[in-house]
C-alpha cells in the first residue's frame, strides 16, 4: 500500500460531448440579449418586463466574495445565454425528438423514449437552454398535475407563474439569483393541485453540452393544499478546460399539509486533477411552508462541480411546519464547496433537521455554512442540526460555520459536528476481513453518509451509492 | 511437530516501524490444528508479529521468509491473505459507523468465498450460516444489527472479533491479545468460543502478555519473545513457569540455551 492519496482517479464518466447543430447567441449580456431570450420562449410582456427588472437590480449588484472558496474573475461578456439544438419548433410527441439527443439521454441513464421508461418516473431532459423531452405529460395530467418545462408554463399557465415565480427567491435576491431571473432559459415547471399525491416520481435531467455557454435553468414547484410530491434533479457536463457557469434558481411552495420531496444528485463536471475545467455551481434553492403543517425537505448528494456555492433552506412560515435538509457533500482532486442551509423560523412549533456529511479527499476544500433563524414569533420551534466531515488524506480540509440566531426563548436548539479521519488502520481492518481497498473505503464513506442515502427514493440512492464510489475511486491507496 | 503437516514456517524475520527495529529475527513453525501461544513482556514484539503476518502497510520487513500453506505470505495484499485464510483477531478493532455488523461481515464473508470458488451468499443464506454458527458458539445475534464496533464495550469488540472468526472460518487465526481488557466471566466466554472453533485444519496463534488465557486455552507450544527475539519455546507448563518467575528471569539467563 502506498498511503493515503495514492490510487489513480477514475475519469469523469460523463464527460461527452453530442455531436449537434446548435443555435448558439453571440457571448455577451445586455437588454437586447434577454428580449431574444424571451422573444424565443415567446413570452408574454410581463416576462419580459420581470427579466429586465431583475437584470437592471443585477447591474448594480456585485459578485459574493464571503464563500470559503477561490476562483479568477468570471467573465460574464464572454458568457453565451442561449443555446439550443436544433429541431423542429413544436414536437407533436416524444417520437420526434432528435434521435442525437435520445441517445445522449440514454447514455446518460436517463431514458426519455416512453417505451423504456424509468418505472414510476416522469423525467423532464434540459440540454443546454430547452427542454427537449417532457415524458408522462398526459398520464399526469389525468390527476390533474402540470409536469413541464418552465417556458411551456410561463405560456400556458400564466396565472400560476405569476404568481409564485419570484415569491419565495425575490428577483433581487442575491446577485446570481437576479442573473438568473434576467437571463433563465429552461427548468421545470411542476403544480400538484389540492389533495393530489402525484402518481409518478418527477425528474428534470440537466446536461450542459455547447461550451463557452451558461445553463441558467428555473425550477418552480407548488404543492397545493394537503399534495405530495417527490422531485428529482440530476445533472452532468462535458469535460472541457474552461469553466461553465450554472446559475441556476429553485423555488418550491408548500401549502396548509402539502409536502415536497427535493432530492438533487448532483455530477457536474469537477474538473481534472490540477483543477482545470469543471463548472461552476452557483445555486439559489430555497423552499417555503407557506401553509399549516406543511413539510419541504431538501436531500442532497454533491459529487461534481469545481465550485459549489449554495444552499437550499427552507423559510418555515406556516405553523406547525418542517423543513429537513439532508446533504452529502464531496470536494475530491481540486474542488471546493461551499454549501449547506437556511432554516428560517417565522410560524409556531416549526421544526427543522440539518443532516450534513462532508467527505474531503485529494485536496478538496469543503464548506459547511449553515444558518438557523428564530424568529420572534417562532413560538416552541425546535432544531436538530449534525455537521459531520470525513477527511481522506491529508492535504484536503473541511470547515464548518454554523451561524445561530434565536429570538424567541422558548426555542429549542441542538447541534452535534464530528470531524473523522480515514485512517490506514480503518482501512486496514477491513482488508484484513478480504476486502479490497477500494471496497473498504466504500464502505465506510457509504456508512458515513448512511443517515442521507436512507432519505432518497430507492433508485437513487443506488445510484448515489455508485456515484459515491465513482468519485472517491483512487483518492485511498 | 512431524505428526502434522506446516501451515505456517517464519524463518529469521526482521521487521522495522518508523525506522526502529522490532522484530531482530524470529523463527517460527507451526502445523495445521496446532495452538501456540507467544508470550513476553510489553515492547518485545509480539503484536508487531501479529500485524507483520496479517500484512499491516506500516510495518516493513527487513529480511526473513514466511511461508503460510506452501505459498510466500508477505507477497500476499492483506485481502489475499485474509481470502486465503489468515485472520487476525486485532487488540483494537475499529468501529465502522452506519454499516452493521451483519452487513460487513456478509461482506467479507463473500470475498473469502469467492476465493474458494464459492457462490456469494444473499442476505438470506447469510442469515442461517450465521445462526448456525452463532449456534455453535452458543451466542445470541444481538450484536448483528448494531454498527460494528461502535458504542460496543471493551468485551463486545473481543467477542465481536470471536465471532467473525467463527464466521469466516481461517486456517490460522491469529488471536491479538484478545484478553486484555476483559474481564473474567468474558475471558471465559471467548475462551470457550475459541475451544468450540478448534479443530485439526485450523491453527492458533495466541498472542498474550499474561497466562491466564492459557488456562482456558490449552495451547501445544509456548514461545516467550523479548527483545525482538525468540528467546525459549515449550510446552504448556513454560506458561506456568513465566506466571511463577516472571520475565525477568529469561531476559538474564535464558539467552544462553
């Protein structure tokens, strides 16, 4: 054995690129390019208008420097906003999706021919700046559920876009959540109406193909009253030596019992060995219990990205509501990540639960950065929060900021961290068992992150558990 | 010794950690279904001997051979050995959070059959293999679904490596002063285990700094290492002559014969 930090990496597995004829706008933002954004979404004016008051506040905003991570200057001229394959305008069905585009999908794992359908899940493909396929719109549809992609609802569904989009990440919010809301192409658009358990699992698969662009998606959720619905985000890129953006913004609305499931796998391309290439992830995703007894909670597993900047809280206004968040954070080779959650606490009897596990190797840099608010008139809310870090090697790092504020007295507050080591001797029990190294530091990341695995739906916490191994292959020796 | 046939043959082992010379050259033989114990004083090696032969990256060996059922056993990985059949009971076991210890062991029980060229086993067929061999030991499962190792006490951990053992059935089971730290209602029972998993193929290596586990296990050789060196082997009754005079007396005069 030749320590700690030895094995070669297994390269990025999703690295492709797809061969397409794309539509590709000229790099650069200004208001002409966002009227062309929205011109080809065909937008009704208030889009437009809302996109633009967002890109006027964005102007007079500055980048956030306070996350714990290092990256040059972002160009955001030399930036495309839109790219989009080339296909036929409007697709009558599935069939006559570009078979290019098919076949990326499936090689991706993700099949969007409604033949070989994913049991139980609906899957909305994002390639660069449009939805290409929507599957199992109209089996949804019968239980009166609205699965598509944001730019088709913005049209269609005018009366809902309006009012949620920006109700819970205001257009000002932060500075790439107003880029987002100037220049967003696609995302997904779900609504569950009032006592609806949605049938089918959802799904939107991001792939970023074309280079030089930003994939800037919205994502709108909204649980009508006494609804449940489970999502799933999964995401990947080509290899490339530049950095990509992804700015993306989520927003999801629980109403009185309503509960939403969020669970994002993300794979981002992280980038090579020395730190060349590899997106940037810089992400608004925040959840609100709008109604009594409602229940948003965010499930996590980061394993790409160069950079990760985000998250996803939850503002817990609705009496007697619950925000979870449950995170598995992996910074290997040069990544760095600066992630966790806000629990804003406004209702009475709110609670929330903060599960996170950040795994450091090679010599990734990992962040947790968490924010518990009591609010004055949070009356008996509680908090459980558990940080824990596992360090792989001895030239990676963890780091934890948990920010505290309580306003109300009668709050009860917990909060356990652990910082673990991967020792020889760890993985020298289990080989001595017959075990090999590789299976030994699987095993023991994957106990690690146990408590946040058993949160996902069953398929994908398999292929968490995979993606897991995938990017840890190599940083034990 | 010619009654039966070499299982394990260490031949002039020298063994360093972080540049300090342990082991200065120990020779050893046993034959299949044999118990030998290693005695000694505190530092004179013996659990570097244990890690040695069970492939511990943190000990490199400066010179000697050890042959382990005709093969080289220090060209082995530490899984191949284990897959061939060598297990150590450690002093320390380590606690793996949030995989239970039936988990694990299913797990390792699988890479060890799989180098017999047998079929891996669903959680199901592990299930009654265990029970069976729970059975034999005469223990319950109420360690099975716990984590391995964590939030077990001192004596749990030991029984826990007992019952792997049992599990994964070795040919040389390498038993790291599985005593310490237990008290004697728990000496008793690993002993006992230990008794009960005896038989003609597999041998022990009983590692102790004490003779009181040899009064439970009735071991075919004695050896005492002090100093890196083996300086006497015997039968049962050098134990008894260690627990009576102390250490002291080989490190004077034993040197000699």
């Amino acid at each position: 054995m030749t320590g700690i930090e030895a094995h070669v990496q297994q390269p990025y597995k999703y690295g492709f690129v797809t061969d397409i004829e794309s539509e590709v706008v000229p790099p650069g933002l200004n208001e002409d390019v966002i009227r062309l954004i929205s011109a080809k979404k065909q937008e009704p004016a208030w889009m437009l208008e809302w996109r633009l008051k967002a890109y006027r506040n964005w102007l007079k905003m500055s980048e956030p420097h306070w996350p714990n991570v290092k990256y040059g200057p972002i160009d955001y001229q030399a930036i495309s906003y839109y790219a989009a394959p080339k296909q036929r305008p409007k697709l009558e069905s599935l069939d006559q999706v570009d078979p290019k585009l098919v076949q990326t999908f499936e090689k991706l794992g993700i099949p969007i021919e409604e033949q070989k359908r994913l049991s139980g899940v609906a899957v909305d493909a994002v390639f660069d700046s449009v939805s290409v396929a929507t599957t199992f719109q109209a089996e949804l549809a019968k239980y009166g559920v609205i699965f598509m992609p944001i730019s088709q609802a913005v049209r269609e569904h005018a009366d809902l876009v309006q009012k949620y989009l920006g109700s819970v990440v205001p257009h000002n919010d932060n500075f790439f959540a107003a880029l987002n809301s100037a220049v967003f192409t696609d995302g997904s658009f779900v609504y569950v109406p009032k006592g609806v358990r949605c049938p089918l699992e959802l799904s939107t698969y991001f792939r970023i193909n074309a280079s030089a662009t930003g994939q800037f998606e919205r994502t709108l959720i909204i649980a009508d009253e006494g609804s449940y619905v489970s999502y799933l985000e999964g995401c990947s890129a080509p290899m490339r030596d530049e950095n990509q953006l992804h700015a993306a913004v989520v927003e999801l609305v629980a109403l009185d019992n309503a509960q939403i499931k969020y669970s994002t796998i993300q794979n981002w391309y992280p980038g090579d060995e020395e730190g060349r290439g590899g997106i940037y992830n810089f992400v608004t995703k925040r959840g609100k219990c709008a109604g009594r007894n409602s229940k948003i909670s965010w499930t996590q597993v980061e394993t790409g990205s160069a950079i990760t900047w985000k998250y996803p809280g939850c503002i817990l206004q609705g009496d007697n509501s619950i925000g979870e968040f449950y995170s598995v954070a992996v910074t290997s080779h040069r990544q760095q990540a600066d992630t966790g959650t806000k629990m804003i606490h406004l209702g009475k009897n709110t609670r929330s639960t903060i599960v996170s596990k950040g795994i450091s190797a090679g010599r990734g840099q990992n962040t947790y950065r968490g924010l518990v608010k009591i609010m004055k008139g949070a009356e008996g809310a509680r908090n459980y929060s558990q940080c824990d870090s596992m360090l792989i090697g001895d030239k990676c790092g963890a780091h934890t900021f948990p920010y505290i504020d309580v306003r109300n007295s009668t709050a009860i507050m917990e909060h356990e961290a652990s910082t673990s080591k991967i020792g020889e001797d760890q993985i020298f029990y289990l080989r001595q068992r017959g075990l090999s190294s590789e299976d030994a530091v699987s095993m023991i990341v994957n106990g690690f992150c146990k408590e946040v695995f058993k949160e996902l739906p069953m398929e994908f916490a398999v292929e968490a558990t995979r993606l897991l191994g995938i990017s840890l292959e190599g940083s034990v020796g | 010794m010619a009654k039966t046939k070499a299982l394990l043959e260490v031949k002039g082992l020298r063994v360093a950690v972080a540049g300090n010379e342990i082991l200065k050259g120990v020779d050893l033989a046993m034959g299949e279904g044999e118990v030998h114990a290693i005695m000694g004083p505190n530092g004179s090696g013996k659990s570097t001997l244990a890690q040695v032969l069970a492939g511990h990256p943190a000990y490199a060996v400066l010179a000697g051979t050890v042959r382990y059922d005709g093969k080289d056993l220090l060209e082995l990985d530490p899984e191949e050995r284990a897959r061939a059949g060598v297990f150590l009971a450690f002093q320390y076991p380590v606690e793996i959070r949030g995989i239970t210890n039936s988990y694990f062991l299913r797990a390792a029980l699988n890479a060890v059959r799989k180098n017999r060229g047998q079929p891996e086993l669903d959680p199901i067929d592990f299930l009654q293999v265990l029970e069976e061999k729970l059975k034999a030991i005469g223990w319950d499962d109420s360690m099975m679904n716990r984590p391995v190792n964590e939030g077990f006490s001192g004596g749990e951990k030991k029984r826990n490596e007992i019952l792997q053992l049992a599990v994964l059935e070795p040919r040389l089971a390498i038993l790291d002063e599985t005593d310490s730290g237990l008290d004697i209602d728990a000496l008793k029972t690993v002993a006992e285990a230990v008794n009960q998993l005896r038989n003609a193929e597999r041998s022990f290596l009983i590692v102790t700094h004490y003779q009181r586990l040899l009064n439970y296990i009735k071991p075919d050789m004695v050896h005492v290492l002090a100093d890196g060196r083996m300086v006497r082997s015997g039968g049962p009754e050098l134990a008894l002559e260690l627990e009576a005079r102390g250490y002291d007396w080989l490190r004077d005069g034993a040197m000699v014969s």
